[in-house]
C-alpha cells in the first residue's frame, strides 16, 4: 500500500477516491520508564524507550489504516497525516496515543 502525504503522487492519476480511512494506537507508558525518561529530561539526552514507543504506535496507527484501505480496495491512500498525544492517567500513569487519517485511493500509472 503507497501511503503518501501529498494529495496527489507523481506519475499516477487517481481514478477514484474511496472514502477516508484512519487507524489509531494507544499504548501505555511504563511507570519506571516515565521515571528514567524524566531524568533524562533533566540531565539531558534522548529516551530511547519512548522514542521504539512512538515508532511502535506510529507503525501500529498507518497498519491500521491500510488495512482499512484494501478493505474497501485502494491500493494508494493520499493525504495521509499522523497525530501525536499524550494522555495523563493519574499519578504516574500516562497513555500514548497515534492517530492516522487519510483519503483511500485507486491510482493508475498516467500522468
């Protein structure tokens, strides 16, 4: 499945616009890596935990959706955007949540 962001892809003509099509991930985020990544906050440096966490979610969320779109027998989704939010559960807890949308598509070599 081509998954683009742009509204149309070079070389291809779309020939018919399927309808919109998302996927979404929420994963919970681990009290003690929440506790390391804080440090690392503060000291400085990446959270390599949160950071396989997001790209997880991410790969999760665009799975989804194009499952979606062959579903209703796109082979292209257009217009693809990804969200990204975090949600508080209290104390220490939290949740991470991905979401992709975009526009199922057939598309044709042409242009």
């Amino acid at each position: 499945m081509l998954v683009v962001t742009t509204p149309t892809i070079a070389r291809w003509r779309v020939v018919e616009h399927l309808g919109i099509v998302s996927g979404e991930a929420i994963l919970g985020a681990n009290i003690f890596r929440d506790f390391l990544a804080g440090i690392r906050d503060i000291v400085g440096g990446r959270s390599a935990a949160y950071e396989k966490e997001l790209r997880n979610a991410k790969a999760i969320a665009l799975q989804e959706m194009s499952a979606q779109a062959e579903e209703l027998g796109a082979n292209a989704i257009v217009s693809a955007d990804l969200d990204y939010e975090t949600i508080q559960m209290g104390r220490g807890g939290g949740m991470l949540m991905v979401s992709a949308s975009g526009t199922a598509v057939i598309v044709e070599e042409g242009e």
